[in-house]
C-alpha cells in the first residue's frame, strides 16, 4: 500500500490541476478592438492584446475588458468630437439654406431696384431730354432712399414718398407757368396744396400704399431669413456637460471595451441621451414654429397683393402717368394755386424762362415693348424665390424638437429604430427597456440615462427664444401692412458678431449651454445644495427683466 501512496497522490494533483486549468476562463482577444482604436489615430500601445481586469474604468462596466485607463479617457474625448460633429452636420444643412436663401433675396431686391431706376433714367430721357436731365438728381434721390430704406430700414417711406410728390410739384408748377418768378415761401404754399389739388391724380396715394406694403413685406422678410440663420448658427455650436460627456462615452464606446464592437446603441437609449444633451435646444421649438408660421404669412403676401416686383417694374410708367396727369390739369391746378396762395409776379420782359413748347411733354410716355425689357432680377423672379423658400420653411418646422431624433437616426450614433433587441443598452447587447422622456428642460428630471440641472435655463437660448419673438411680431406687422422699426437683432439677440461671417463649420464657439460649462464641470458639480441656485437667481431675473422690456420696447 505504502509503495503505491507516492504515485496515486501524484495522478491526483495532476487531475485536480487539469480541472482547475480547465475552470479558469480563458482570456480572450481585444485584436478587433485594438484594430479600431489603433485606426482613430490612437496610440496602439493604449490597447491591450488581451481582456485585462477592469477596476480601473470610472464609466464603462468594470469586470474583463478591452479598455485600458488611457483608452477610457481618450474615448471620452472621441465620443463628444463625435455627438459636436453629427448635431454640426444637422445644424448646418439648415444653418447653409436660410444662409443661402437670405443671400439670393438680397441679391434679387437689389437689383430688382438698380433694374427699377435704369428703366426710368433711360426711358424718360428719351421721353423728357434734357428738362428730365436737369432734375435727374429728384428721381436719383427716391431710388437712393429706397435702396436706404431696404438696406437699414432708417426711412420712413411715407414721409420719403410725399416729400418726392411735393417736390416734383414744385418742379413741375415751375415749368408750366415758366413766364412768372416763384419765391421759395411761394412754393412752399405750392406744396400745401398738394394733398387738396391732387395734380397727379390718384397715383401718388395708389403707389405710396402699393411702396410701403411690398418694401416692408419684402425687408422683413429676407430680414426673416437673416435671424433664422443667425439663431441655427449661435445654437449648432454645442459643448456637452460632464454628465452628457459620461452617458456619451457609456453609449458609443463602452461597448468595444466588451469587445461588442459591431454592436450599435439602442435607438431609445440614445434618444434619451440626445434629449438630456440637448435639453435647452428643444426650448427653442415653440418659438421657432411661431416664427416659421409667421414667415409663411408673409411669403403669402409677396405672392400677393405686396408683390414688389409687380411693384417696381412698371413704376416708370406710373410716375410718367402722373406727369401727363399734371401737365394735362395744369390750367385748373395752376389758377387753385393762385387763389390760394396769391397771383404771382410775371418775370421781367426778356427774362422768361424756357418754355416747354420743346415737346418735352407733347406726347404720353411710351412705356418699354415686352422684349425691350431688362431680364429678370438675379436670373430669376420673385415668385420663384417664395416658392422655393416656402418649401424649406416648411421642411424647418420642428426641427428643434426633431433633433434628438434625427442625430439618432444617423448610423453612426445608433442601430435602426426596428433593431431592439441585438443593440447596446448600456450595460450589454440586449433589449432598452427604458421609456423615452419628452423633448426641452422641463422634462429631463425624469431622464434614466443624463443628469440634468432643470433649474437652471441656458442663457444663450432664452436670448435666441427673444430673437424670435422680436421678429415674429414684426413678421405679422409686415403681414398686415404695417411699417416696422428694425434694428440690428443679431446685436442683441446672439453677442458678439451677427453669425453671417463664418462659414458654416467654422463658426466660433461664442457661448456653452446648460449641457455646457466653462470649467468642464457640470452645473450639479458646482451648485451643491441651494446655494449656487440661490447666487444664481438674481442673475436669471436681471435677464428676464431685460428680456421683457425688450419686448414691450418692440411692441409699441
């Protein structure tokens, strides 16, 4: 017995040493991994060959895994490049249509004037010669102060428009009644007539109305256009805080550091994160939709009846058809005038100014043949532009609410909407069974997957929810007809610089949001308690207080 002890314990050791051998899980391979994170342009020496125990990850599950401490954090940094990039790209599409659209309406309305004044200059000197030669500068000044008015809005067009009536008037009484000497006091009593005579018929009253109601339409408009691209260029930039940077990295790489590297996020898991990240973008949905509606009003008049191209075109002959008017009631406006404002005195024998027996105005103004006419504006017209922008605006409605959704519906961010059960929840490939919280601050307390201070609204976007507001009121001014006092509303709306001079993925970072801070830390991190809310208060109602008197300043 003793000689066979030695040997049987040995067979024993060495069965129980294959067992525990076979017990022990075999360490498997991070090559596809390593492959991966190598191909980002990541130090392969970060990345083990090899699962390695996971106690020092900080967000991604701990246990074996692929991820190294360096490759976590470098991940971190990969995953909010990558969340900045996709909200980028969707921003700028919309940011690049208003932009673009803006640019060609602009082109269109001034041209469409400088094609305005080059049909009145060349077809009224070959009506009127030199008489309209020697007061050009009458009808060069109604077209600089609608250019003025258009450009910076500074004009008021009906006082602009009775001051051109009251001066051509003048010009006019002059050459009808060449053989008597008017003092400047005598034609100012001239002026006053104006309105009660009516010497130029009904066309003075007809295009101040048909003037007024297709500038205004038009300048709000394509200023419309301007703050819509604006508001998209100050929003797209986004600077994610440290809770939506930790669920950013748990959702799109903590799955590699389990080797799951062709697994992609569930489509609800990621909406939740989109919707903690972008939190204070969806605020901005309610105004925006405000704002579109509004646009659409106003894109329905200049179809209609504040067309200015309809406007513009033919004011040649409009103003020519209230020359002939005055030339042809010149004896009964002439002797009104004189019981009026008194006889005039008769110049000096020798001294009678220069008849207009010319024939300056012996016949009607011919107006331009169809073909003689200047080719459209900016190679197309203003139907077509409305148009095209009419669809756009369409397309833009929801687009804040839509975001969340549409960042996920890039293949990159997440797996298909139908993919629910063979995608990443977070912790492993299966099933996301949360529910999927609604869009804006207010819902995000109840958010499985982002912490998020609901108390705290984003400066930057209340400014741009203001910027909206503003211009949606002077929208449906311009919808009824009314003038309106513009000011610079990216100067007040979005800080520094108006937006419109950076190029659609270089605009600066001029602001951080809720899901922003400067530190890198989160508002929850610096708030402890009552305190950073209780500082931060008197802050918030100074901005809501400048806000409100904004409005009630634009109101008026």
């Amino acid at each position: 017995m003793a000689r066979f002890g030695l040997p049987a314990l040995l067979c024993a050791l060495a069965v129980l040493c294959t067992a525990l051998l076979a017990a022990e899980p075999k360490s498997k391979s991070c090559s596809e991994v390593r492959r991966l994170y190598v191909s980002k342009g990541f130090n392969k020496n970060d990345a083990p060959t090899h699962e390695i125990n996971g106690d020092h990850l900080k967000i991604c599950p701990q246990g074996y895994t692929c991820c190294s401490q360096e490759m976590e954090e470098k991940y971190s940094l990969q995953s909010k490049d990558d969340f900045k990039s996709v909200v980028s790209e969707q921003c700028n599409q919309l940011q690049a249509v208003f932009a673009s659209r803006y640019k060609k309406f602009d082109e269109f309305f001034k041209e469409l004037l400088e094609n305005a004044e080059k049909s009145l200059n060349d077809m009224f000197v070959k009506t009127y010669g030199r008489l309209y030669m020697q007061n050009s500068e009458l009808f060069k000044d109604l077209f600089g102060e609608l250019k003025r008015y258009y450009v910076a809005g500074s004009v008021n067009l009906e006082e602009m428009l009775s001051d051109f009536w009251a001066r051509l008037l003048e010009r006019m009484f002059r050459l009808v009644n060449s053989q008597y000497h008017f003092t400047d006091e005598y034609l100012e009593c001239v002026s006053k007539y104006t309105e009660q005579l009516k010497p130029f018929g009904d066309v003075p009253r007809k295009l101040k109305l048909q003037v007024t109601r297709a500038f205004v339409a038009a300048r709000t408009f394509a200023q419309g256009l301007a703050v819509a691209r604006d508001v998209v260029s100050k929003v797209s930039v986004v600077n994610p805080t440290a809770q939506c940077t930790q669920a950013l990295l748990k959702m799109t790489y903590c799955s590699h550091c389990q080797g799951l590297v062709s697994v992609k996020p569930c489509y609800n898991y990621c909406s939740n994160i989109m919707r903690g990240c972008l939190a204070n973008q969806g605020d901005l949905d309610f105004e925006w939709n405000n704002f579109i509606d509004a646009m659409l009003m106003v894109a329905e008049r200049l179809e209609g009846p504040f067309n200015i191209e309809s406007v513009m075109d033919p004011i040649d002959v409009k103003i020519s058809d209230a020359i002939m008017n005055m030339q042809e009631n010149s004896v009964q406006v002439s002797q009104k005038v004189f019981q009026g404002c008194g006889p005039p005195k008769p110049l000096p024998a020798g001294r009678t100014s220069r008849s207009i027996s010319e024939g300056a105005f012996s016949a009607r103004f011919r107006p331009y043949h169809p073909e003689e006419r200047p080719t459209t504006a900016a190679g197309t017209s203003l139907d077509r532009l409305v148009t095209d922008v009419k669809e756009k605006l369409k397309q833009a409605k929801k687009f804040w609410s839509s975001l969340p959704s549409n960042v996920c519906s890039d293949e990159r961010m997440a797996a298909g909407n139908g993919n629910e059960d063979d995608c990443w929840n977070g912790k492993g490939k299966s099933r996301y069974l949360f529910a999927v919280t609604g869009n804006g601050l207010a819902n995000q307390g109840s958010n499985p997957e982002v912490q998020v201070d609901t108390s705290k609204p984003d400066i930057v976007i209340l400014r741009q929810i203001m910027a909206l507001r503003v211009m949606t009121s002077k929208m449906k001014n311009a919808y009824n007809g009314n003038d309106v006092d513009f000011f610079d509303i990216s100067d007040e709306s979005s800080g520094e610089g108006s937006g419109s001079g950076c190029e659609y993925q270089q605009c600066p970072s001029e602001f951080e949001y809720n899901a922003t801070d400067h530190s890198g830390k989160s508002a929850n991190d610096k708030a402890s308690g009552t305190g950073g809310l209780a500082r931060a208060q008197p802050y918030l109602l100074a901005v809501f207080c400048i806000s409100l008197l904004v409005m009630q300043r634009e109101w008026r």
